[in-house]
C-alpha cells in the first residue's frame, strides 16, 4: 500500500483527505515513479468540484496530480531510456497527489541534477502549456504577444520561451507583479480598465497574438480588438467565454500531448544555459493539498504551488 491525497466526492477543498491505495505496478510503456513533489494546477481543483464532470468524468475516490517529480522504483514492459534510481520529472493524467505514481515513460524527462525536486515538478504542466500556445498562436520571432495573467505558472514558464525565440511579450498583471515579468523579459501592464490603451501604448507597433492565461475578467474581446482577429488569439482557461466570441481553446487534457518532448527540452536547454528561472509561489506538504487549492483558487500567484513528498 502507499499513501495519497484524495476527494471521496465533488465539493469544497475540504472532502480533500488522506487514504491508503495500493501500490502501482507499471504497465507496458510506464514507470512508478516515488514522487518527491508534485504541481498544483487549477485542473485539480475543477475536477475537485465538479465543474468538469461532465466533460472529464472521475471514478471515486479520485486523486489529482498532472505533474511531479521523483525518482523511478520501477519500470514496463517497453520501457527504453529509464532505470531504478533515475531522477525524473513528468507529467500524468492524474494520480500525483500521492507516495508513488505511474508515468508513462513518453512524458518523462531525466531531471538535471542542479534542478530541484519542487523546480521540476513545477515545469511538466506549465512547459507543455506554455509551448503548445505557441505553437497553436504560431507566434514568430519578432512579434509581438499579449499574455493575460503574465505571472502565474504558464506565463512564468512561456515568457521565457518566448525571450528565448525572438517573441516581444506583453504581459498582464498586479504591480505587484511587474518586476518579476520586467526580469522574464516582458513589458508588464496592469489589468482592469483601461487596459486597451495600456496595451497600446506599451506596444506602439501592435499586438500580433493574445493569450488568455488567466480566464477571468473578460478580456477576450478587448483581445481580439487588439489582435483585430478572433483567429490571433488564444484561450487556456476560459471555455465558455471561447464558446461566445469565436477564439480557440487548448486545455491540454485532450489525450493527446505532442508537446511534451519540445516542452522538456526547451526547459532543459534554458536550465543548462543558466537562464531558467521557476519562482514558487507555496511548497506546502502533500498533507496540506486542501490549503494549497484554496491559494491556487484565489489567484494572483507568481509562479507555481507545489507539494512535497
């Protein structure tokens, strides 16, 4: 048996709690990993309440978890490039609140030996999100991109891609926030009315794509007044608003990750270059899962929440 963080049923952060599961054995193309942190993405809390029941159906008791990092107790059938006592990072379609975890081996990167364990739980959701709005943006050097909720995990991650590849990124946050991104390499800007002109005047030439990281705050049609094209920009956290104004959505739990591979190495290049910067908003024990939801609830984080093992 090993130990996990899950829900028994839909709620607040409350039906969150400890429960006993067995220990899992890899199948074919996977690993068990003995997980040393794990990320906290606002996935894990829609799933927790219910918001996605209907798109992302859960068997009870469920436990979260896209993203941890750890080292690999055992390996599948098929498996080629891991070994016991690899030190690794990767992604999951849940199951990461917990002592041990299966990742298949197609979403595991070799974590470099100068990242730590938080740092590297932090890269899985956010690097793959991060270059696969690129990708689907197709954003070229010397544009420019508009990020809305600039300073959380995705953004953090994708400002640094994007310095990275030639990409001009304007970013939307608190003040607060604005000295982190200026060290990211963007030009921030504080959200709320008046944005538009902000925006303008911090980018005279215009805005070539808009990303939507945040999802809050209605910014999809001052977005595409900027862009001056519904189809230059981009939403990974609000459906029902891409839905309404005709702009394309990505969430990344689709099945399919084609990002992976070119996410992790993007991230790994960066770090080895001496230039990759993952600021963590909590490190909070897996025990304390609820709490670390509710912070991520709230919003304004800079950078990542992550839980250790």
């Amino acid at each position: 048996m090993t130990k996990a963080i899950a829900f028994p049923e839909f709620g607040g952060a409350d039906v969150l709690r400890p429960i006993d599961i067995e220990l899992p054995a890899p199948g074919p193309g996977q690993v068990r990993v003995a997980v040393r942190a794990v990320g906290v993405n606002p996935l894990d809390r829609k799933l927790r309440t219910g918001e996605l029941a209907g798109l992302f159906p859960v068997v009870f008791p469920h436990v979260a978890g896209f993203e941890v990092s750890g080292v690999v107790e055992a390996v599948g059938a098929e498996v080629r490039g891991f070994a016991p006592g690899d030190e690794v990072f990767g992604a999951l379609m849940g199951g990461g609140y917990a002592e041990h975890a299966l990742v298949d081996a197609a979403t595991l990167a070799h974590k470099p030996a100068g990242l730590g364990w938080a740092e590297a739980a932090a890269i899985p959701v956010a690097a793959e999100t991060a270059e696969r709005a690129l990708a689907v943006l197709d954003v070229r050097p010397g544009q420019t991109l508009l990020v809305h909720g600039a300073a959380g995990g995705v953004g953090t991650v994708l400002l640094q891609f994007a310095r990275a590849r030639g990409i001009t990124v304007v970013g939307t946050a608190s003040e607060s926030n604005h000295d982190h991104l200026r060290e990211l390499g963007a030009i921030p800007v504080t959200y709320g009315e008046g944005l538009a002109e902000r925006v303008r005047a911090a980018a005279p030439g215009g805005v070539d794509r808009a990303l939507d990281a945040a999802g809050r705050g209605g910014v999809l049609p001052l977005s595409i007044e900027l862009t001056g094209s519904a189809d230059r920009v981009l939403t990974i956290a609000d459906v029902p608003g891409a839905q309404e104004h005709g702009v394309r959505f990505t969430g990344g739990v689709e099945g399919v990750e084609p990002f992976y591979g070119r996410a992790f190495a993007a991230a790994i290049a960066l770090h080895e270059a001496g230039t990759l910067r993952l600021p963590l908003h909590r490190v909070l024990p897996l025990a304390e899962a609820a709490e670390a939801q509710r912070i991520s609830e709230a919003g304004h984080l800079r950078g990542k929440i992550v839980l250790t093992v």
